[in-house]
C-alpha cells in the first residue's frame, strides 16, 4: 500500500500527486455510458413525437436510470481513492501505480525511464490517453487515463520534462 512520503519504502521522494487510472473495463464502461445517453436522447425524442399515453412516466423512468449511470461514476471515483483501487501515485523520483486490490503493481523511477509513449483518442464514444512508460531492463508500465484533459497527463508528462526523459 502506498502511504506518505516515499511510498511505503519505494525511495521515490515526497509525493507529488494521486489520480485514478483505468483499464479495459473503465474504456468500455465509459463507452457504454456514451452509448446509453445517445439512446436514451433517441427514447426521448421517440416519445415527444409519438406522445403515447404514458410519455410522462416512461421520461421519468428512462431518466431515472441515466441519472443512475451518472452516478456510478463519482461513485466509484470515491471508493477507488478510499481503498487505493487502480491508482497512479506520482512521486518527487518517480510514480507508482496501484493494482485492483490497492497493493503497489509496478514503480518506476524516473532516472530508469528511458522512454514515454502518450496515445490519444477522442471520440464521441470514448475519450482516454494511454501511457506507456519503458524502463531499463524491465517490461513496459501502460495505464489508461479517461477523459479529454485529466490532470494525471499534464503532470506526468511535465515530471517526465523535468527529469529529461521528454524534450
């Protein structure tokens, strides 16, 4: 578990940052939820043209449930940073990334880093950046980041700057 400054005896230095990171699952979570509000817009418009006899309840539930996928978003978001579930510590030296039982999967420091690949998609249906940082003699760290601008890409990638690994 990565606790205070230095994380837990990884001699990274003072911490610097803590951000969500996903996988897989939250890229397709995230494309299910895009999909789900094009539809339920489709629904909606189906029902103002239509006006069947129970438009009214049908609106109410239908937003119901996209209101309940909004939800689970921040939701999760909270019980990720309460239990240390799929998280990207940046650290002074370096960054440590977290597996989905909140122990330490890979540390990196950035003096063994020789390199830093960023590929973005922004889409309608999806929006994430995904790193891939490549130590020496070690197999490659690569982490999914949601979202069009996320805070954990800017400070990365600034970390990465600093310590030359970028120019």
């Amino acid at each position: 578990m990565v606790v205070g400054n230095g994380g837990d005896g990884l001699n990274l230095g003072a911490k610097q940052g803590d951000h969500s990171i996903a996988g897989v699952a939250g890229g397709l979570a995230q494309m299910a939820r895009r999909f789900a509000v094009g539809l339920y817009a489709a629904y909606m418009i189906m029902l103002f043209v239509n006006r069947p006899e129970s438009a009214l309840t049908r609106g109410v539930v239908a937003s119901a449930m996209i209101l309940g996928l909004f939800a689970i978003r921040p939701a999760w978001l909270r019980v990720s940073a309460k239990f240390r579930i799929r998280r990207c510590y940046l650290y002074r030296d370096g960054l440590a990334v977290t597996d989905w039982f909140g122990r330490v999967h890979r540390a990196v420091a950035w003096s063994d880093v020789i390199e830093v690949r960023r590929t973005v998609a922004l889409s309608l249906v999806m929006a994430f950046h995904r790193i891939e940082i490549s130590p020496r003699g070690s197999a490659v760290v690569a982490f999914v980041v949601l979202g069009q601008k996320p805070a954990l890409v800017e400070a990365l990638l600034s970390q990465a700057r600093r310590h030359g690994v970028l120019r």
